[in-house]
C-alpha cells in the first residue's frame, strides 16, 4: 500500500487579506553619496541641486528629507546638467550627446521626478553645412539661454545650435556655423586651422540676446543672436572655460597651460588681441590646466577667483585642488578624490550689482564638500545627508531600534562636540529647497557603521536623509605607524602653494587589523562592543566628559593549549599602555585579545549580566566585564582545520591542500551520483504510479532537492557564526536561568548554562561574584550546514525581550509557565526545538524547497495597516539569490517572498541588515545603502513638495511623456508613473477618482497603462514625427467637439475608447499622449 502527502486543500481567503495588511515589499529610499557622479547643476531660485552619475541615474536634491530621483533609459553617462530656474526642470546631456528633459510634476500634493522629453541632435545634412560625421555632431557644452526656453549646444564640429527647449526641436536658420565667425577673424589667424570643439557657452547677465562663445583653439567670440552678427571678438591661447563678470563689461578665460586672463569688453577695439591681466598663479614652472573658473564681485570690495586645477604640473600634478584667491589671501583646497563640478551659492537677480558670493559647493568624486565664504577662515559647513559613508570602506553594519530619548541626546552631544562650528559662522546648510512633508517619525533608529580604519560611525536613520550623528574612533587605544608617517608628511609640505586638507573621504588605512568585524548596542545602558580584525574585543560606555583612564586588558587563549596548531596569520595589536585621553562620547573600558588573534566573527552583550560574548575561526570566548575576569573558552577546530590558523591576511595556503580536497569532492560526488543512478529506474516507476493514482485536483507536495551532507573535515568548520544570550530552560522544566548559546559553521551548536548572581530588588548592579559557565546541550545538525542564528521563543512563541526591557516595564515580560522552544537558522533549513528536551518539534527545509541558501536572518514584528494594535512576529530571511522569505514563527509557514537584490550582487547581500519593525538596509555600491521595507505599514519614503513658478505662456513638456514600461530608478528603486496634471501641478479633475467613480479594472492598473487613458493598444512604438499640434490641427479639422461633451470628461474610469468616434488613421493613434491634450477648456 502506497502512502501519498497531500497540501491542505486551497488558501485562506482570510489569512490572504490579512497577509496583504501585513506585508508589501517596497525599495523606498537610497541613502549615503551617489556612486560615480559625473555632474553637477544648482537652481538658485528654488534653492535645489542635481547630481548625475556615470550610470545614468539623476538625483535631485533640497532641504533634508527633499530628494528625487530618476533613471534615463539608456545607462550611458550624464556629462552636464542645467535646471531651467525656478520652473523644476533639468535639462540633462549624456555621453552619446542625447538630450532629455526632467520635470519635477505634483501628484496627489506630493512631487516626483519624471522624463518627459528626449532629444539626439541629427547628424545629416543641412545642419552643419556638409554630411557631418558623428563625431562633428557631438554636443559638447549646453547653455540655458536667459529669460527664453532656448537652449545653445555647442558640438565638436564648431557649430552652434540652438533648441526649443519646451518642445526639444531645433530652431531651423539660427544654426550658427564656424563660417561665419571666421569671416570676422584676422586673416593670420585663419591660417587655414579650424577653430577646435566650441568648450564654453556663457549668457549675458543683462543682455539675453548676446552669448559668449569660446572655442578650443583659443578664440572667444561674443554673438548677437538677435541681429546674428560678431560683436566682439579676443583672439587668446588654448582655452579650458570662461566666465562674466557680474558687469558684463570683463571676460575671464582660463587656459591649458595652467594661466587665467581678464579681458575688457569695450567696443574701442577689434578684435581685441591681449587681455588687460594675464598671469599663471604656480607658476612659472608648467602648470596644468585650468579646468574652470568663476569670478565673483563683493559689495565690501574685491572679487573672488575660484578655479579647479592649474598645480604645478612636476610636483603636484596629481593633487586634486580647488584653489580661493580673494585680494592677497589664497588657500589651494586639497582633496582625496577627483573633482567633478563646483558652483557658488550666489546672489542672481539681475537688479543686484554685486554677486556676494555666500558659499562654495564642490563636488567630488567621493563626497560633497560645502564652504561658508562669509566666515573668515572659509570653513565647511556640515553637510546634513550625502555624508560619504565610505570614507573608509565599509566592514560591518548593525541597525538599533527606537533609542530612548535620553540616549539619543547624548550621541547627538558627543558628535557635536567633535565637530564644533565656528561662533562667527552663521551660515547653514544652503540647499534649502522644498519643503518636507513626512511626518515626523515616532521612533529614532541608529545605524551603526563599522569601518576598515576602525571606527564606527552613528547615523541617524529615522527618516528619508541619513543623518551622520557621532563618530568613535578605536584606532587611539593601539601603536599605529600613522603618527610617524603623519609628521613626516608635516614636515615636508612647504608653504606653497598653502595647501588645507578638505573633506574626510580617506580611502587608506594605516592598519588592516584595526578592521570593525562587529559592533552591539545596549540602548538603555549605553554599553557597546566593538570587535576587530586582529581578535580585538573592546567593552565601551558612553561619558559625557572626556576622562583620561587607562583600558584593562584581558587575553583569552581559544586554542586551549592544543598541540598541532600554529598561528600564520598576522599578529595582534598592541594596546598603548598608562592614562590615555577620551573625549566625550564611547570610552573604552576593558580590551579583550582573542589568541590567536583572528577576525571575530560573531559577538554579543548582555548587560543586564555584565557579559559578554565572543567567536571567532578558533572558538568562542565568555567574558565577564563587570569583573574583568573570563569565565570561558572553548575550541571549536577539528583535527583538519589547518586552513582556520592562516588567517583572512595570509598569503600563504597549501596548493597540495587544495587539489586533496579538490579530488576528494569529485570522487564524493562520483560515488553519489552512481547510488542516484541505481536508484533512478525504481523511483521513475513509482513517480509514474503515483500521477496515475493521485486525483489532479489535489496539489502534491513539491519535490524536495537531494542535499549532500557535509564533510566534517570542511576547511574551516570551526568558525564560530552566532552567539545569543537567554534566561530560558536548558536544565530542567521547572526552572529557568541565563544560558548562553553558540553555533559554528559546521552546523553544531552548544548551549552552556550560566550561573550569574543575582542582583537585589531595585540594584541595577550585580554582585560581585564570579560567573560559572556548565555545558548543558550539543546539537549536532545533519546536514551540518553552517548555523545562521538562534533565537529563544516564550511560552507564546514570542521572543524573549532585550536586556532590561521586561524589567524596566518597557516591554512585555515573557511568558515563564509555558515551554519554551529554541528555534536554530541554518543556511539551509529552520527548526524548532522544544526546551528543555531540545526535541525536533517543526522544521522548514529552505534549501530543499527552493535550492537556496540562507544568508541573513531576523526577528521582526509586522504591524497591521488595517489594526493599529494587531502585529505578528515573524522570521525574515535573505537568501543567497537575493530573494527574501517570510516566515511564521514558531509554526514556520511561508507568509510571502521577494526579489530583493541580484543574486550577482554578492557584497550587497553580505551587508544587508534586518530591523526589528521589517524594513533593512543593503550597500548598491560603496557608497549607497538601499532601504526597502517588507511591511505594509512601516515605510520610510520621501513624501515632499516643490513651489515652482511655470510661465503662464509655457506648454508643460510632461504632455508629451512618453508611456513606457515601469523602469527602475537608480540601482534598483522603482520609478513612480504619475497621472496627468493640470498646469498648475494639481491631479487633473478628469482623471481624479471620485466617490461614485467606479474602480478601474486591473487592466486599468497595469504598468503599460497606468498614467493614459488609452488602451494597450494605443502603446506601439511611434511610426512618425507626431507632434501636438498635428493632433489638434487634425481633431480640429476633424469635428467641433461641444463644450458640454469635453472627451475628457465623458469617459469613465475603465473605459477604453473616448465617447465619440476617432476618425484618425491607426498611424496617428500610436503618438503617445497624455489624453488632456485633447481635453476641450472647462
């Protein structure tokens, strides 16, 4: 008799609804400093700025919490961006020298960013005279012409076009070809030399008819667009940029050969031959160039000159400096990465004489750097997001949830006792634009950074901008090299140029081993640990005044005198030894040496206990901080973990290693494979059974995959990967105490019973007595995949509070009288295990199921969006292809899963972080965490509003958006398609859902269709140069649409088809717009 499994019969409908208010996956936020930016661009009427990276993404950005991003279609690089003022439109260039318009559009009262239009600049003939080839064609500087939607491209070819920049057209007969400007050169100067790409496109300030135009070869041109005539011209050498002065009556010109020139715009001479000041300011040795410069007059006298590069080209031809020249006082900023672009905060209005120049932002290739030119001594400003979180790469990340007031005000004081501003300094933060409109969140989150250079950085993670708090720095407690290298570097930098080191993105370490591995947080104690590279584990409190103390050192021997074992990593750290100085903030109280020193690979606090815990490659260690005393150390190699005691720094492995284990896998899997083949024909033949048996309304339980157990004698099995503290039972039923628990990569786990004196009633101290450790359960897992996590669940199938959460009310006390149950992650399955008989009691095999690999896990409540006070816990998971699984606990079911990150994405599933209320963070590059959120209630999103001034005679460009599939923003997160809007920014009447509107159907709702009224249909690629007008030229002719009978507002919200017949040919209908268009008015 054959025995079949069957799945229980069909969903829930109930539990599917509830699954719905519980859960919704949604990549929200990117944090941290965008990666590879390519340009720059800053609107000084609505106070916002723009960055575009090498991948194509658009980031815009205003006050905190104030951000848009978008993602051009093609993944080509952003080389220039331009916001026509005060409208939120950005007009971007890309590398294959296409064109396209940005609009920040309102929906619903909040903003978004949206492409509405595109443009690539023809290369056939009639536009440049002969059959210009592609490289002659290509744009290489854009100008936003003043007071008109007119756009100037210059392009390698010498020419000068001009575009419409509403419609994205050029203006035919204004093309201004090199011809014509050379008729009005010398002719010595002609010499039969072309005039090189055009670099640089000025506007008159006061004059909009009249643009500055300067081309490679050295010739600056001024041209009247409006009487298309040369009014002046200055013959000079190789040019880099140009800039107006604030007057319009000088020219300032910067050159290859690391010189600046100041030219008089008189109409006395033509042309014009030498400026009035020329002068290389490092020289007169060769300079490099001078890649762009700026001029700014002030009402108290005297200008400032700000350019990029021109350092003498022998000795610091590879600095990266921005150079401030104001009268006599120069300062050469000096930064660690590449410059990409600067402006200057400044006055505009065309009515103000003088520029006044407030501050200088400069973007580089690693970070945002802002200066407060008001301030005497030109500080920088802090910046409050875009902080680079690489500034030493990141090691390790941990995320701490709603931090106690308290707590919270004494980070924030110790950070800003770090960096204090100047008292003179009056200048904040000058990207101010728009206005934020999340509220303000109930709870504060910390994530926690660790670096390479060995600190950890705190940020403030509450809302849309990831705020830098505090910094603890651990590298002060060891004998470094830096100091030593840092005074000879003093010593020899000369006077000039006057170098000043600028930013704090410092990609070098002075020690690998100061390496954070791991970091733990007590929220309400204010306690951490910090553990390293080199075996380091420090205990840190936070003080609110610096103290000078000496740190107690303890060393712990893993290996336990075990013979056969020899070291060939890198040596430990040495601790500086007598009172040292802490500022405010982490002090360190006592340092732990792992021996061997080997990376920790898992910690954690209890403070309630006073104890702390610790693993690494070797074993684990317990130790008790309270009296500086271990309390124990256990090995977890085997016999042939020789690969453990070489270390992560270790260059030298074993070739003959290798190939045996190597050889070994191939004949392991040889032989599996002849057992499968044995086996295959029975199996078929009972496979075949069973479909005849097995009535085909009823769904089989899925197949599971055959998974190989593992060797014990894997390299590296004795990896310590998790350690948990619980007050639970693990002796008997009756009573319960502190346990501590360990698993290794070899799937065992070990849980020690504790014996830790009691503290008295209303005492938040415990006595001083020592801590006895008893080993009360081994756990051997059969597949001996490596353990994950391990988490205790109450009577209730919660999990246990934090430390002192139950006894300081601050959550609910766990419940003692029923049995409690551990539930063990490994990479491959869940189970739960009764306590104290530590018996299988339900299991989920991820690995089996799915064929996937467990990589991160968490416990976290979900609340409900549709009941405020229902919440269920469940377990979290990260796969290593990248897809996350929720789980019920403790009866394990699988609630929902999610494609969250690329299964190629390799670092970025390493650093994810889970959060305790479902959300988590995850690095898309170096200097970017992506947040996403698993619940459907706890979301952090920007939610914000721009005020923009539209011209009154404007055609809004978004009419003309083009209807696409749903793309995704930069790196991941998904774009927002909007509905259409009115001229004003509002949700448009006749598309607004009323309270009698019926819903749309789900065809309505999909991404093809989510922002035109149009059918599927209606979505083919566009055969024809279409425009507006042709449709309304047609409609026109076509039939005269009543007042009354407006198309626009006829149709209901599922339809189709408009209210009235279309006579217009299906080539017409494949145009794709907005339906407002042919809205007649109200």
């Amino acid at each position: 008799m054959m025995k079949f499994r069957f799945r229980r019969q069909g969903a829930d409908p109930q539990r599917e609804k509830l699954k719905q208010e519980l859960f919704a996956f949604n990549k929200t936020v990117e944090h941290g400093f965008p990666n590879q930016p390519s340009a720059l661009a800053f609107d000084p009427e609505l106070r916002i700025m723009a960055i575009g990276t090498r991948s194509g993404a658009v980031k815009i950005y205003g006050a905190p919490g104030v951000e848009f991003t978008g993602l051009h279609r093609d993944a080509a690089t952003v080389t220039q961006m331009h916001f026509l003022t005060g409208q939120g439109r950005l007009l971007s260039l890309l590398d294959d020298s296409s064109l396209h318009l940005w609009e920040i559009v309102h929906h619903n009262g909040c903003a978004h960013l949206e492409e509405a239009l595109s443009f690539q600049l023809p290369s056939r003939p009639g536009f440049d005279g002969a059959s210009a080839p592609l490289s002659l064609t290509r744009v290489t500087v854009v100008l936003l012409v003043a007071a008109s939607d007119i756009a100037a491209l210059g392009t390698e070819g010498s020419s000068v076009f001009f575009l419409d920049v509403t419609t994205l057209t050029l203006l035919e007969g204004q093309t201004l070809a090199p011809g014509e400007v050379l008729r009005s050169v010398p002719d010595d100067y002609r010499c039969g030399k072309a005039l090189g790409p055009v670099e640089s496109l000025q506007g008159h300030l006061r004059d909009p008819t009249k643009i500055l135009i300067g081309y490679s070869r050295g010739l600056l041109v001024i041209w009247n667009q409006a009487s298309q005539c040369v009014d002046h011209i200055f013959l000079g050498n190789q040019l880099e940029s140009l800039c107006w002065g604030r007057d319009s009556s000088t020219v300032v010109s910067s050159h290859s050969d690391g010189s600046y020139a100041v030219w008089s715009v008189d109409a006395g001479s033509f042309p014009t031959l030498q400026p009035t000041v020329a002068t290389t300011p490092y020289g007169p040795f060769p300079c490099k160039a001078i890649n762009k410069i700026l001029w700014r007059n002030c009402e108290s006298g005297g200008h400032f000159i700000i350019f990029s590069g021109g350092m003498p080209r022998a000795s610091y031809g590879d600095r990266h400096c921005v150079s401030v020249l104001r009268a006599e006082t120069l300062v050469t900023l000096d930064f660690t990465s590449r410059i990409i672009d600067f402006f200057t905060v400044h006055s505009t209005r065309p009515e103000d004489e003088f520029d006044d120049p407030q501050a200088l932002a400069v973007l580089l290739e690693e970070e945002l750097v802002v200066l407060d030119l008001q301030t005497p001594g030109w500080p920088a400003v802090p910046a409050p997001y875009l902080a680079p979180l690489h500034s030493s790469a990141i090691t390790c990340s941990a995320h701490v949830a709603s931090v106690p007031a308290k707590l919270w005000a004494r980070i924030v004081s110790a950070g800003e006792q770090q960096s204090p501003q100047p008292v003179s300094s009056a200048l904040s933060w000058p990207i101010t634009g728009g206005r934020n409109l999340a509220q303000e969140p109930s709870q504060r989150g910390l994530l926690l950074t660790g670096h390479e250079d060995g600190t950890v950085r705190f940020w403030d993670a509450s809302g849309v901008a990831l705020r830098p708090l505090y910094k603890l720095s651990t590298a002060g407690l060891f004998q470094t090299d830096c100091e030593h290298a840092d005074s000879l570097a003093q010593a020899a930098e000369d006077d000039w140029p006057p170098f000043r080191k600028v930013g704090c993105f410092d990609p070098y370490s002075d020690d690998p081993r100061l390496g954070v591995q791991k970091v733990a947080l007590c929220k309400y104690t204010a306690q951490m640990v910090v553990a390293g590279t080199a075996g380091q584990v420090l205990v840190l409190e936070l003080s609110d005044v610096p103290v000078e103390q000496a740190v107690s050192v303890a060393i712990i021997d893993l290996l336990q005198d075990r013979e056969g074992f020899t070291w060939k990593g890198h040596e430990r750290l040495s601790p500086r030894t007598g009172p040292l100085p802490w500022p405010a903030g982490f002090q360190p109280r006592v340092l732990v040496q792992c021996l061997p020193p080997a990376a920790v690979t898992a910690v954690t606090l209890h403070t309630e206990w006073s104890l702390v815990a610790f693993g690494t490659s070797h074993g684990f260690g317990l130790f008790d901080y309270q009296r500086k005393s271990p309390v124990l150390a256990r090995c977890t190699l085997h016999p042939n973990d020789s690969l453990a005691m070489e270390g992560p720094l270790s260059r030298v492995k074993s070739l003959k290693k290798s190939l045996r284990q190597s050889f070994r896998r191939i004949r392991k899997s040889r032989v599996s494979g002849k057992k499968r083949a044995a086996n295959a024909s029975s199996k078929e033949a009972n496979a075949q059974l069973a479909e005849q048996a097995c009535p085909h309304d009823v769904e089989m339980t899925p197949v599971q995959r055959r998974i190989e157990p593992r060797s014990a004698d894997d390299s590296l099995s004795g990896v310590v990967r998790c350690l948990y503290f619980a007050d639970t039972f693990l002796r008997d039923g009756a009573h319960h105490g502190p346990t501590m628990w360990a698993g290794t990569n070899s799937g065992s786990v070990f849980a020690y019973a504790l014996e830790v004196p009691a503290a008295a009633v209303g005492g938040e101290k415990r006595p001083e007595q020592a801590v006895e450790a008893v080993l009360g359960k081994e756990v051997q897992l059969m597949h001996r995949a490596p353990v994950v996590a391990i988490a205790v669940l109450d009577g209730r199938g919660r999990p246990l509070p934090e430390p002192y959460e139950a006894s300081r009310d601050l959550a609910q006390a766990p419940d003692m009288q029923g049995g409690h149950a551990v539930l063990i992650a490994s990479e491959e399955q869940f189970k739960v295990f009764t306590l104290p008989k530590v018996s299988a009691k339900t299991k989920f095999k991820l690995t089996a199921h799915e064929g996937c690999r467990v990589r991160k896990v968490a416990l976290a409540t979900f609340a409900s969006v549709a009941c405020e006070d229902y919440a269920e816990t469940c377990l979290a998971c990260l796969t290593n292809l990248g897809d996350v699984h929720v789980f019920s606990v403790p009866g394990l079911r699988p609630q929902v899963h999610y494609s969250c990150i690329r299964k190629e994405d390799i670092s970025g599933i390493a650093s994810c972080v889970f959060t305790r209320h479902g959300q988590g963070f995850y690095l898309i590059s170096p200097s970017e965490f992506e947040r996403f959120s698993l619940s459907a209630r706890n979301i952090t999103e920007p939610l914000c509003s721009l005020d923009i001034n539209w011209p009154r005679d404007a055609t809004q460009a978004s009419y003309r958006i083009r209807e696409s599939p749903k793309l995704s923003q930069a790196n991941g997160t998904p774009s927002i398609l909007l509905a259409p809007q009115s001229l004003d920014g509002s949700p448009d009447p006749a598309h607004s859902m009323g309270p009698d509107t019926p819903e749309p159907p789900e065809a309505a709702l999909s991404p093809m269709s989510i922002d035109s009224a149009t059918s599927a249909d209606t979505t083919l690629d566009t055969t024809g140069d279409v425009t507006v007008e042709d449709v309304k030229d047609f409609l026109g002719k076509a039939r005269t649409i009543p007042t009354s009978t407006c198309p626009a507002r006829s149709w209901s919200a599922g339809s189709l088809a408009p209210a009235w017949p279309l006579n217009i040919e299906p080539r017409l209908l494949t145009c794709r717009l907005h339906w407002d268009l042919l809205s007649c008015p109200a």
